[in-house]
C-alpha cells in the first residue's frame, strides 16, 4: 500500500531524491500496508510527520470494504480535533469512491489494499454504497473521544455504574464552579468549629505556605479527587511515615522536645561555661545553651540549643566549636576533631524533627484533600452531573470492578469488534484499562469466531510524543502494551514507521543528531522501567528540497543596567528595553518582519518555492510567561500579522472588561467607576478631558451627569435591553447597537480601537453567556459575578486559514506543523523545586518543604520526579523540534547570567558542531547555520501575480435595521430602566410572602371585584351581596371584611362619585391596540377600572387601595402615571370627538385624584416602551 502526501489542494506531490533511497522509501509503504492490514492486531510505533492519521483512515476504508458494518468499529482519538479530521479524512475517502468512474476507483482500491487485481461491478458498488452506509449509520460512525465514549457509556448503563438517571456531563467551567461551592462551603465550616480536623489543617498550612501555595494546593486537590481516593486507600500518610522513619501521630513539637528530653543537660552546662571562656564565637554557642537550660518548654530549649549546630540555611556548622571551647570540644567537636557524639546526635534529632513537619503539613494536606474530594462526589451527585474524571473512572469501574461488570461487558461484547486508538502514547493507564475491557474478549478463543474476518485491536502513537505526564500519560506503558500484545497474538507484526513525510532532511538530520547520535533518545524514558529496544534508530526523509536551520547565541544581559528617568510616566511592570528577554523579542519580531518585506523564499508542497507569508510562522515557547507576551507585542507594534494568544483568559481582555463594566453600570446605575470605565471605553471613546470636564464639581452621581445626547441615548436603550433581556440576547444586541445619528455600531469601535484579536475574546464570551443560559436561569447579574469569579483559560483553534504569525506552547503546537518553526524559549530546564506535591511513588503524596527544612530522605523522591521532568523535557524538544516542515530558527536568553546545562539551547548547540553548521554572523554574535534556502522562482511569481480583490461598497455599508417585530405588552411592562424592580406596579406576583404585602393586595383585588359588580345591583341588594361575597372568602378574617366593606361602601355611597357608576358605565373594560403615541411596533393591551362617558368627556378611572395615598400627582407612582397615560391614548383613537380624562380614585378616604395633561404629556414612550 502506497499512501502519498497530500498538498493544500488536495494533489498529492511526491519528490523523492536523494535524500530518500528506494530501500527507505519501500520498507515506508511495507509499514504502512502492515499498520493498514485489518487481518491483525497491531501496536504501531510512528515517528512524527510518518502519516498516523493517514494510516488510521486507510485501515477504516479496509474494515469497511472487508464488510465490516460500520458500526461495528471504534475508533478513539485523543481530541475532538482530531476526531474531526479523522472523519472529515475518511468521508473524504468514501465520498470520492461514490462518484470515480471504474477504472479510477479500481486503481484507487488497489492502492489502497496494496495489490493489482480487476475489480467487479459488484465489488465497485459496494464500495460506492459504504459513503452512504456510513452517513446512514445510526449515531454515525463511532470515532470520538474516550471521553465522548465513556460518558454514552455510562448514560446507557446509569444504574449500574452508581449514577442517577439523567446524570449530565459538564465542562471544567462548570465543575470548577461546584469546586468553588465545595471549598467556600469548608472555609464556612472550619471557621464556625475552629476546632475542628480540617480548621486546624487549614490553620496549619496557612502558617507555612503563602496565599499563591494554599490557591494551587486547592486546585491540585479539587483536580485530584480519584487520586485522593487512590492515596485513602493506599493508607493515607502512614507509607510516608514509615519511609520517614516516624510515627504517624508524631508531631514537631512532640519531636522537638523528645530531642531535648534526650540532650545530657550536666554535660552541656559545664561545656558552655568552658565556651564562655573562649573566644566569640564560641561565646554565643554559650549563650544558645544557657538559654536552652533556661527554657519554659522543652520545644523552646529545642529551638535555643538547635542554633548552636546549624547555619542559617539549615546545613551542620562545619566547626562546632573552636579549640579554646575545653569540654565542649570532647562534647560537640572541632575542626580538628571532627563532630562528636551530641553534635551527631543533635544532626540526626533535627532530621527527625524536619520529618515530623513533612509529616504534619502533608496530614494537613490529607485531611483538607479528602474532606474536598467527599464533599466534591457528594455534591456531584446531587446535582446529578459528572466531570471529565469521572467519565473515564466509573466507566473504568462499570467495565472492570462492580458488580454488573460482566453484564455490561457481555453487552458491548456484540457491539464492537474493531477498536482502534489514535495518539496512543498519550493513553493513561485507566484509559487503557477501558481499552483492554473492550479488546480483551477479541483474544479469547470463541466458536462463535470467523478466521476470515478478525476482530482487532489496533494502536498507533509515538512514545517519543507523550508530553501529557499531569494527565497521566506515560510512554513506558505504551512500550509495555506493544510488548503484551505480542504475548497475546504470536503473529503479532512489528511495525515502525520511521519515514517523515512532513520535515525536510536537514530539520530530521538534527532531530537524529540529538536523540541517537548523542545519545539523547537513552535520556527520553525511563530505563529502569523499560529499556527502549534499541538506542538505534532515526528518521527518514520523504522530502529531497532544502531545508535550513539556524541557531542563534543566547542573548546577554548589558553591562550597564538601563537608567531610569525620573518622574518618567512609565508602569512599574514595563520590562526593560535592553532586558534579554526583551531584546530577543524585538529582533525576532524584526526578523519576521524582514521576512515578509524581502520576500523570503520558503517551500511550499503544493506549489513549490513561493515568498514567505505570515501563516507559514510559528513560534513555540515552552510556558507562557511574560516573554510570551512580549513576543506577541513586538510582533504587533511592527505591524506583523498575529493571531495572539492561544490559551485565552476572558477576565484578561480588555473588550470583555469594557463589557462588564457595562453590565455593572445597566445594573446599578450609580455604580460611577463602571460608568466611567464605558466612557473611556471604545464603546464610546471619551478621552480623559472629556471624562474629566462632567465629573469634576459634579452633583451627584456620574449618570446624572452624562448630557443629553448619542451617549445618554444609548446607555439608556442599553439599561432598557438589561432589564428584558437574557444575557446573550443583551449583549449580542449591545455590540450590534447603533446610535441614533448613525454610525459605527459598538462592535465596530471595539475592533477599531483594539484590532480584530479581540474577536476571539468577544466570541468565547458571547458563547459563556448562551451556555450560561443553557444551563441555569437567566441572571445577568449571575452572569457578570460569575465570569469575573471564572479564571479559566479558553483554548484557540490556532490553524492556518488567517494569514497569521501563530504564537502558542509546545503542548498545545501538538499535532499541528509549519513551514518555519521558531524556538525562543530555549535555555532554561524546568525544575520540580516549585511543585506543591509530589508523588511518592507507592500510590501517595508528600508536601514540598523549603530545601532548609527537608530531611535527607524526602531527596531521592524529588530527584525522582527531577528526572522524570528531564525526561518529558526531551520528549518536549523533539515534538518542538519535528513541528518545522522546511526551517528552524533556535535562540534564547540568558537567565540569572547563564543557559542553563542540558538545556536545549546547549544540546541544539552540540548537535550542530556534530553536523559541521557553519558559522554566520547574528545581532548577537556568532551563530550556526545547517542547510541552505530553497532556490526557484517559480511560485514566487505565481504568488505575487495573485492581487486581492477590492471590496464593494456594500460591504462596508451597515445592512438596514431589520423589521421590527410586534412586541405586546401590558402595564407591568411600563417601567423605565433606571427605576429597578422597587416601583410600585399594577401587577404582583401571587407569591409574594412578605411581610404585610399579601394582606394588601389580597384587600385590594376584593376591593376592585366588588367595585366591579355591585355598581349593576338594586342599591338595596348590594350590602347582602357584598357580605355573602366577603364571608365565601373564608381567608378572610373579621376585621379585613369589615375594612373592605367600609372601603366599597364610602365609594359607592359618595355622592361626588354617582355618576361615575350610574348607568351607562362600564366595570373592567379591556383594551387593546396602537396608537399613534406608541412606537410602530408596540400592541398595548390592558383592563380600565371604570370607564363612562359624561357629556362631550370620556372618563377612565382606575382604583388604587395603597395606605395612605398621595395628596399630589406629582408624588404618583411613575408606572401608575404611564397606565393612566397609556390608556388615555387608546381611548383618545375610540373616541376622536371628546375630551378624554383620567383620574385615580383611592379608596383610603375615598379621594378622586384627577391626572393633569401635562403629568401625561411627560411620558417619554421611547424610554419607557420596550425597543
């Protein structure tokens, strides 16, 4: 089988030379038609750029066309990218088969299994009908995630894995939220019992570790629930005590003072007054002694006497005493004599009492650890959700541990009869257990099984790629499951793809200079593990054009510091022009810039030699510091194209800042620091002066401040949209908004004044406000609380199709390639010294303490974990490394005046002496260079011919405003933005529970009934009926029906109100409709108290039973005024001939309250009526 590479168009391109034998070139295709061949299990080991994917997709289309159903195989991948591009491939593969003509699918098939032969008609169709066969399988085919997969599993089979039914799967936003819920529900607690377990664990810490120490503590225990579990069980801190040598319940001042119970206290007292007769030094030694004797606690005299055998960092004093010290020399010892008896003891004594603290901080560390991770599953279940750990760990379970296992293998044992697991090396080892529940029963002999059609197990990855060791990845275990597979199929084939398809010769010769020439390939596993097979091997070139790799010097710090400019306007956090890492960020930023102006040649595989553009770039740092930010910065400010960051914090943004604090300001108006924010903000664009000349000498509030006009206008309509809408819907409809006068609308300033980058910003926060919304009811002021509380980091799809430097970590370059690969970040090595915790390696944890206060014995745990950082080090420089299709630049900086040793920077150094790199002249002196630029002109002009089109006009122009739809509203709905909840509107919730409010307004709704139907009684009948009415109310007790009756009656028995209800009134008149007040897309639609009609007047009254009621108008209730006003209109359209008036009759009195014109003039529709 021959599996060519594909160029961007989709024309595969092949230029063997000679760079690649046809030996090398026919052992490739012999691998890859061993990896593709469905007749067996097969373990594939794949050098970088060697076709994984490729491989996958083809033994697919092979189980396909053998007649396996398509859903029947199971394909798991490391992400859901690459599940995407798995199946995009691979119905690719299948949608060309539906449409070739014979003799091209023929050829097709042939090369795809690897041999000649005619095809039938009926071979032909089959393979026309598997696209649609495919698209026709029911959920599709299965190529997902293990988690996607764990977490159908465990939704087919709830109750047996311990679930609820319905239980949901949330993202690491969500759970971080319930781990927040979890950790301010403990802090609650430990400060109500002080006393308690976990309070004085948290006491404890607190007193050791810093604010930043006890935050990543939280966050490593909260993201280590099944560890935690794992460490419970393997008996909590009781392994650690042991290889501490200590009890369990030893505590340091228990271990202090045993050392001092111990100490000959006779024998030290006449020794130090044998040192007071010495000299200085030896004089304070005294002191230390004396001061130990005299000591109230045993713990104290430890602490006095402990300093007369130590420095300050905490090692042994070379000299205990001088040799005037008389006994005290026989008793501690000399330079001369070497230490002595209670000065050895007192070494070993204070070994035990920095055990002892180990000990406790990592018993603080247990206790808070496992009290979070219980209250952490409790809460989970509650909430009927499950996070990514527990995806993968109750589907380990369910499969292998609980009581339906069998069941539940039995089930899925007719379901899948072909597994295949892409990045393999990535695969931890509870995720291979889940492999291996499924792939187990494909080796157990069956009668059921068919020779000709094999179920497989298959795995591709590349142990030299597995740099996700904080997920649990480890590449030994990959090396351990090619080994067992072999026990478990005797015919198992080696396969290694060792061919690069993607690199040039130059880039792989120094991939193989590190990693086997040098021996670096012995330093990538561990050994003591399992010993790689052979420390022989390397790669392959498919490629014969040039490559070219250049090493630059590490940049040094000046001679001269930089002088500082006094009273200069410059943040205290702006690094240094002339800092190293500074200076290498702005030549490389003038570098690429260089490039791109000049035209620099680079080799395309599609075209051939064409100018360099900016997508071809890729910059990969090893973390992302502040060098990280610089690279970006210096990029931009020479107007270099830059996608910026690929790890997104949404709080870090200043668009999404600009947004909350407009929310805020919606919110709470008086809310003066978020209004001010706006103004300054691109959404409106004030300078300072501006800002300055309305809030200087003001009155009151910033917002009362604001003048009439564009601004006023659009934060107003904005505090209308806060108060109606959700917040997705509110701030999509922010950024759309457009003033009055015309214009840009808000999403356009923001892109003016900060770029397109902020796209990506404003795209993710649109995309938490519909999630949040998803989930949850809609709050925006929940939303805002939320987002600003949420510190989690939002991937960026980094591909090539905006013509962008891309600037990213090598973690997450994983997968991805480029034309020109640049490594800046080179010349420091990781250590473990900062790590919280590490792992013990017997299934438990230790706390990292000062190097001052670590016993001798915790040493060869943290070089244990040194060497493994070392390890997944390398495996980091070769995924760096093999990211480069034709070119590498390497540079870095100095750090502490230094590169570090076995840092990158040196091996890449080493690495180019041994391939005979010439020397060539940098900005920082003399550097290396190996290969040569590509030569041809060819592309170069094919792509300099193509001109980008000018946009129309229209393009440019906003689209008209669409139409805008019907909204019907009611009187609740007339309330102003800036006025909140707290006005009082002619509608309440029927819940409503406090205090004084239900016997209010359960008074007033019997008010208006019997306002409503007495009026059309006898006068005689209308006391009996009223009574029989108040008494069927048996809620009613006898004092609010005697209230209510002497409220109707003063009203009805008023002769200033007869002729409002004499005959001819009506009672509870509804109305609907527009008028010519309103806005065009406005339908009103309410209920009138009374409506009569005197003579040439319409009279519309409405019944108000508030206590005490008003004197004036002008102290009326705003939504009582617009209800009035609102009804006005509609009735002024019924009856276009009469004077129309309103009035409120309060039944408090009774008082009739007659509105005036002006007062309903005044309302401003466009404020209050919804837009």
């Amino acid at each position: 089988m021959t599996i060519w590479p594909v160029g961007p168009n989709g024309r595969h391109f092949r230029t063997m030379g000679a760079a690649m034998t046809d030996k090398a070139y026919t052992l490739a295709t012999e691998m890859q038609r061993m990896a593709a061949d469905p007749m067996h299990s097969v373990f594939v080991s794949a050098n970088a750029g060697s076709g994984k994917t490729r491989v996958l997709v083809a033994r697919v289309s092979r189980l396909l066309l053998a007649g396996t159903l398509p859903d029947k195989i199971l394909c798991l991948t490391y992400t859901k990218a690459a599940a995407s591009e798995m199946q995009a491939r691979l119905f690719e593969a299948l949608g060309s088969w539906a449409i070739l003509d014979a003799q091209d699918l023929t050829e097709a098939l042939n090369e795809l299994q690897g041999q000649e032969k005619a095809r039938s008609e009926e071979d032909l169709g089959r393979a026309r009908l598997l696209f649609a066969r495919a698209l026709e399988t029911p959920g599709g085919l299965k190529v997902q995630t293990i988690h996607a997969f764990c977490e159908k599993l465990l939704r087919r089979f709830p109750l047996e894995a311990g679930l609820a039914p319905g239980t949901d799967a949330i993202d690491e936003a969500d759970a971080r939220a319930l781990q927040e819920q979890v950790w301010t529900r403990i802090e609650r607690t430990s400060v109500q019992n002080p006393r308690s377990e976990i309070a004085e664990a948290i006491t404890l810490l607190s007193i050791h570790k810093g604010d930043e120490d006890m935050e990543r503590l939280y966050r490593w225990a909260m993201g280590s629930v099944y560890k935690m579990q794992s460490w419970r069980e393997a008996g909590g801190v009781a392994a650690l005590a042991e290889t501490l040598g200590v009890s369990v319940g030893l505590s340091v001042e228990t271990a202090k003072a045993q050392a001092w119970e111990a100490a000959p206290k006779a024998e030290i007292h006449i020794a130090a007054r044998d040192m007071q007769m010495g000299g200085k030094t030896d004089q304070t030694k005294a002191d230390c002694i004396f001061a130990a004797l005299t000591a109230t606690t045993p713990a104290e005299a430890y602490q006095h006497y402990e300093r007369m055998f130590f420095t300050q960092k905490g090692t042994p004093n070379a000299s205990m005493v001088t040799g005037k010290a008389g006994m005290g020399i026989e008793l501690f010892g000399s330079a001369k004599t070497g230490y002595q008896p209670e000065a050895l003891r007192m070494i070993a004594a204070k070994d035990q009492v920095q055990c002892a603290h180990v000990l406790e901080l990592t018993n603080a560390v247990y206790v808070i650890a496992q009290a979070m991770a219980d209250q952490y599953a409790v809460l989970k279940l509650r909430r009927r959700v499950m996070d990514f750990d527990d995806q993968i760990h109750l589907a380990r379970r369910l499969l292998l541990d609980s009581e339906a296992a069998d069941w539940v293998r039995y089930k899925l044992d007719g379901g899948v009869d072909h597994v295949l697991v892409d990045e393999a090396q990535d695969t931890s080892g509870v995720q291979w257990d889940i492999v291996g529940a499924l792939s187990d029963p494909f080796f157990q002999p069956s009668p059921d099984a068919d020779p000709r059609r094999p179920r497989t197990l298959f795995a591709v990855g590349d142990e030299k790629q597995s740099i996700y060791s904080f997920q649990g990845a480890e590449p030994e275990l990959f090396l351990e499951k090619i080994q067992a597979l072999s026990e478990k199929q005797t015919d198992t084939p080696e396969v290694k793809m060792s061919m690069s398809f993607r690199s040039t010769e130059h880039v792989l010769a120094l991939v193989d200079e590190i990693f086997y020439q040098q021996g670096g390939i012995k330093e990538t596993f561990d050994a003591g593990t399992f010993a790689p097979a052979s420390d022989q091997g390397g790669h392959s070139a498919y490629r014969d054009d040039p490559g070219l790799v250049e090493f630059w010097p590490a940049v040094k710090a000046p001679e001269k510091p930089e002088v500082e400019i006094a009273w200069e306007p410059v943040p205290v956090d702006t690094p240094s022009a002339q800092s190293p890492r500074e200076q290498l960020a702005r030549e490389i930023a003038v570098q690429i810039k260089s490039w791109l102006d000049t035209d620099e040649p680079v080799f395309d595989r599609d075209v051939g030699v064409r100018p360099m553009q900016a997508r071809d770039i890729m910059i990969l740092v090893t973390k992302r510091t502040d060098f990280f930010d610089a690279v970006i910065r210096n990029l931009k400010e020479r107007g270099v194209p830059v996608a910026g960051a690929d790890r997104l914090t949404l709080t870090e943004s200043i668009a999404v800042q600009d947004l909350l604090s407009l929310a805020k300001f919606t919110l709470l108006p008086s809310d003066d620091l978020s209004l001010a924010e706006v103004l300054k903000s691109p959404l409106v664009g004030w300078d300072e002066d501006q800002l300055f000349e309305i809030a200087s000498g003001r009155d009151g509030r910033l917002w009362q401040a604001v003048p009439e006009g564009d601004v006023r206008d659009m934060l107003v309509h904005l505090q209308g949209l806060a108060h109606r809408l959700a917040p997705y819907e509110f701030f999509a409809r922010t950024l759309a908004y457009v003033p009055k006068s015309g214009g840009a609308s808000l999403l356009q300033n923001i892109y003016t004044r900060l770029g397109v980058e902020a796209a990506d910003a404003i795209e993710a926060f649109l995309a938490r406000a519909l999630a949040h919304q998803r989930h949850t009811a809609p709050s925006l002021i929940r939303f805002v609380r939320d987002i600003e509380n949420d510190e989690n980091k939002i991937k960026r799809e980094m591909d090539t199709a905006q013509n962008e430097v891309r600037v990213m970590s090598v973690h997450a370059a994983k997968g991805l390639e480029a034309p020109v690969v640049i490594l800046p970040d080179t010349t420091q090595i990781k250590t473990v010294g900062k790590d919280i915790i590490y792992p013990t390696g017997d299934g438990g944890y230790v706390m990292r303490v000062a190097q001052a206060e670590q016993p001798e014995v915790l040493s060869g745990i943290q070089d244990r974990q040194q060497a493994a950082s070392a390890r997944e080090a390398m495996r980091l420089l070769y995924v760096a490394l093999t990211r480069a299709e034709s070119r590498l630049l390497i540079c870095g900086f100095e750090s502490h005046g230094k590169v570090a040793d076995g840092s990158w920077h040196q091996r890449i150094e080493r690495a180019l002496t041994g391939l005979e790199a010439q020397e060539f002249e940098t900005v920082f002196g003399a550097g290396l260079r190996y290969g040569r630029r590509p030569e041809g002109v060819a592309g170069l002009a094919k792509i300099k011919d193509v001109q980008a089109q000018k946009f129309p006009d229209w393009a440019r122009k906003l689209a008209p405003p669409a139409r805008q739809k019907v909204r019907h509203v009611s009187p609740s709905h007339l309330l102003a933005p800036e006025e909140g909840v707290e006005q009082d509107v002619p509608v309440r919730s029927p819940l409503l529970v406090k205090t004084g409010e239900t016997d209010r307004f359960t008074r007033g709704n019997h008010i208006h009934k019997l306002l409503q139907i007495l009026p059309d009684l006898d006068v005689s009948e209308r006391r009996a009926s009223a009574q029989a009415y108040l008494q069927s109310r048996t809620a009613l007790n006898a004092d609010m029906v005697r209230e209510i009756n002497t409220d109707v009656f003063a009203v009805l028995e008023n002769e200033k109100f007869a002729d409002f209800f004499a005959k001819g009134s009506r009672a509870e008149v509804s109305v609907a409709g527009w008028t010519k007040a309103f806005p065009k897309h406005i339908r009103l639609s309410g209920q009138i108290d009374r409506l009569c009609v005197l003579g040439d007047t319409v009279w519309i009254l409405d019944y108000k039973s508030n206590r005490p009621p008003p004197a004036h108008e002008k102290d009326v209730a705003p939504i009582y005024v617009r209800q009035m006003a609102a009804y006005r209109a509609l009735v002024a359209d019924i009856f276009p001939d009469k004077i129309v008036k309103t009035a409120l009759l309060w039944t408090d009195g009774p008082h009739l309250m007659v509105l005036s014109d002006a007062l309903l003039d005044s309302v401003d529709w466009d404020v209050v009526l919804p837009p």
